[in-house]
C-alpha cells in the first residue's frame, strides 16, 4: 500500500493526526526533501527506510516503491503542502494504477492556507473578493497560454502565486498590465510557519524591489489583492442579527 501524504506548510505539527499515523506506520518513506521539513520525519519508526526524492527521478521513485511492494512493506510519499496542488502525484497516480498497486490519498495543509496564517488574513472578504486565484508565473515549465497572469489579473480578485519568486519584476508587470494597479496591495511570505518564516507586507509595483531587499530568493509564494490591506469591507450576513439562516431567525 502506498500512502500519498500532505506534509502541511512546513511546521511539523500542522501535518494531519491522519498523515502523522501513517508516517508512524510506514516502512518506507519517499520525501520531497527540497521542501519538506525534516523534522517531520522524526515521527518515522525506528526500523524504516527513507529516500529523499529531491535527488530521484520519476522512475527511481518508482522502482522503490515496487520494492517495498513486492516484500510487502507499506510507503509514505510526501510531498510538501496539499500535494493536489503542483505535487506532480497524477503522474505517480497513473503509473501505479498500470502497475496494480493499491494507494489512497491524505490530504494536508497548503503553505497558501499557511500565509494567510501568517498574516492573520482572510483570502474573502465580503464585497472585496469572494474567490482566489492560484496560479504561477511559466519558467522552464509553462503554463498555459489561457491561464496567464494578465488574464486573471482582470477579474481583480485574490491571487496567490506559486512557485514564481525570481521572476517577480516580471510578475509586477504582468499583473498591472492585466488591470491591477501598481499601488495594489500586496505581500511576499517566505517559509510560511517554518521557524525562519517572513512577511512582507508591499505593493504590486514594489514586489520585486522588497524580495531583493530581504534576500528573498526562493520558497515563497506572494498574495495580491485588496485583502491583503484589510481594505473596508461588508459585514458578513452568516452572523448578522438581521439575517435568516437554517439554523436562526432573524431579530426584529
């Protein structure tokens, strides 16, 4: 059996009870060692193997999970966040499924659930912003041509930008070409609730200029928004005295 596990943001106990007993369980754990935290790992059983994937190849990660399968051993894979999101486990997923080997899915907390933490912000603020954009800029990787940045930037909501630090002078142009404004609030948060995390609090304009300011290369991912300043917003109805829901009428 093979377990794919989210790993959570980063600090080792906002990792699943769930994803935390399969980790105490495994034989065999394959970890996305470039971003995962280590410490992690600690929650492992004494007699297990553990492979840093960071160093694999698609097919070696594989081949070990074969192994454990034929001498009927249990793996771990983890993958950093809520591996749903730019965790490449489809791919893993599919080849399994060729192979006849049984896996299920543990969901985990994404680092954009962990920047909003960090900033003690909410991504839906009534008449702001009701939806989010994930998305990230294309690198040696691309994106489609459908999903750019100028494109989202249009509908003027949250947007949370993965994976994208080193090319942020860019992104800043991007995003005002597509309809924000330079002035637009903005935030870089790097390692959200790891013990080095940082936020920066800036502009859309000022993205790439507050990044080389702090050192601020990689493993961070950037909110862009009116959210991000706490701008005025509408009282939610869910808790208004004056609105009927299921569960309470309203007052008079």
């Amino acid at each position: 059996m093979v377990h794919f596990v989210g790993a959570g943001p980063g600090a080792p106990d906002l990792i699943t009870i769930r994803g935390k007993q399969y980790l105490e369980e495994a034989d065999v754990i394959i970890y996305a060692g470039s971003l995962v935290n280590p410490k992690l790992l600690e929650y492992s059983k004494d007699v297990c193997t553990i492979h840093n994937s960071a160093k694999m190849t698609l097919e070696e990660v594989i081949s070990v999970i074969e192994r454990a399968e034929a001498a009927g051993k249990t793996t771990v894979r983890l993958h950093t966040g809520d591996p749903c999101l730019y965790g490449a486990i489809r791919e893993q997923m599919d080849i399994l499924d060729e192979k006849g080997i049984s896996y299920d899915y543990c969901p985990g907390v994404s680092s954009f659930c962990g920047a909003a933490g960090a900033l003690n912000l909410e991504y839906t603020l009534p008449d702001i912003s009701q939806s989010v954009i994930i998305t990230r800029m294309e690198g040696r990787t691309p994106v489609p041509a459908k999903e750019s940045i100028q494109s989202f930037a249009a509908h003027q909501a949250t947007m949370v930008v993965f994976l994208s630090t080193g090319m942020l002078e860019e992104l800043s142009r991007r995003l005002i070409e597509g309809g924000y404004t330079e002035d637009t609030p903005a935030a870089i948060v790097y390692k959200a609730t790891w013990d080095d995390e940082k936020t920066f609090v800036c502009t859309v304009g000022t993205l790439a200029r507050t990044a080389k300011e702090n050192n601020i290369t990689k493993t961070a991912l950037m909110i862009i928004g009116d959210v991000v300043a706490g701008a005025h917003y509408d009282r939610s109805r869910l808790y208004d005295p004056g609105f009927t829901t299921e569960f309470r009428k309203a007052s008079k």
